[in-house]
C-alpha cells in the first residue's frame, strides 16, 4: 500500500509536468509560426519597399531594417528548445507508463491479498477467537472451580473440627457419668 500511495504520487506528478510540457511545446509553436511571420514578412517587404497608402494614396517609404537574420537564428534556437522537451516528454511518458503498470500490478496484488484475507485468514481469525474466548472460559471454570474446592476443603474441616469439639463435648459429660456410676 505505502508502494501504491507513492507510485500514484509520482504518476501524478507525471500527468502535471506532462500537461505543463504540453503547453511549452504548444508555446514554442506559437513562437516558431509568429517568427515564420516575420520572415514572411520581411521577405513581402522588399518587393514592396516603396508603396502608396490605400487611404491617402501617399507614397511610403519602409525603414530597411532587416529582421530576418534574428528571426532565424531565434527559430533555431527555439527548434532546438523543442527537439530537447520532446526527449523529456518521451522520457517522462515512458516513467508514466512505468508507472501505470507498476500501479496495476499492485493494484492486483492488493486484491490478491484482500481476497486472501477475507476469504482465507478472516475465517481463521474467527475460529481463533471462538477458541480464545472457549479456552478463556475453561480457565475462569477452573478457577472457579478451585476457589470451590478449597472453599469445600475448609467447610469439609470445620465441620470435622466441630465433630471433635462435639464429641468432646459430649465425651466429657458421658465420662463424667461414667465416673459417678462406677463410683456408685
């Protein structure tokens, strides 16, 4: 269980920097279309450096700044940003999958486990505790019993020490008697 509790932790730890990955490749595509636009761009602008204005029919001029160049190598860079997070996405997939088979199988361990609990060791618990509480009561009977047993023993001794002291009593009165009437 503390296995499962930690593979489910580090699955979804998994799903999140997946999800997060996720977004900064979707974020370096947006980054990569919007410099294409710019090259594009820059390209469409030298044919039509000179110009005229839809609205006024002036004529513009275009600052020759050349963007291409930063554009490019800012593409390249962030081509190879994205070819190292695909590696990391791959890798993190294949822990995540790791993950999710590891999980199943302890899934199907524990239930392995639960069914011998229940079906097996619960029975046998029972059954132990059926005894425990059988043997408990035939200690207590026995002790009961022994409290009886000494309890009678010393009746048994008080009533033969009361039958001396009554034959003694009654001896002394019956000697006496013998006396007077062999005196007689």
């Amino acid at each position: 269980l503390e296995r499962l509790h930690a593979c489910n932790e580090e699955l979804s730890e998994c799903k999140v920097l997946l999800s997060r990955y996720d977004e900064l490749m979707t974020q370096y595509s947006a980054d990569v279309r919007r410099l294409s636009f710019i090259v594009d761009g820059e390209a469409n602008i030298e044919e039509h450096a000179e110009g005229k204005c839809p609205f006024c029919d002036g004529k513009i001029s275009l600052d020759k700044t050349n963007y291409i160049e930063a554009a490019k190598a800012d593409c390249r860079k962030i081509k190879l940003q994205m070819k190292d997070l695909e590696k990391a996405q791959r890798a993190l997939q294949e822990e995540k999958e790791s993950l999710e088979q590891e999980i199943t199988q302890l899934l199907a361990k524990k239930q392995t486990t639960e069914e011998l609990i229940s079906v097996e060791l619960t029975p046998t618990l029972e059954a132990l505790n059926e005894k425990l509480a059988l043997f408990r009561e035939i200690v207590e009977l026995k002790r009961e019993i022994e409290i009886l047993k000494k309890i009678a023993a010393q009746k048994s001794s008080d009533i033969i020490a009361a039958d001396e002291d009554d034959d003694k009593i009654l001896m002394t009165p019956v000697n006496d008697c013998f006396r007077c009437i062999q005196k007689l």
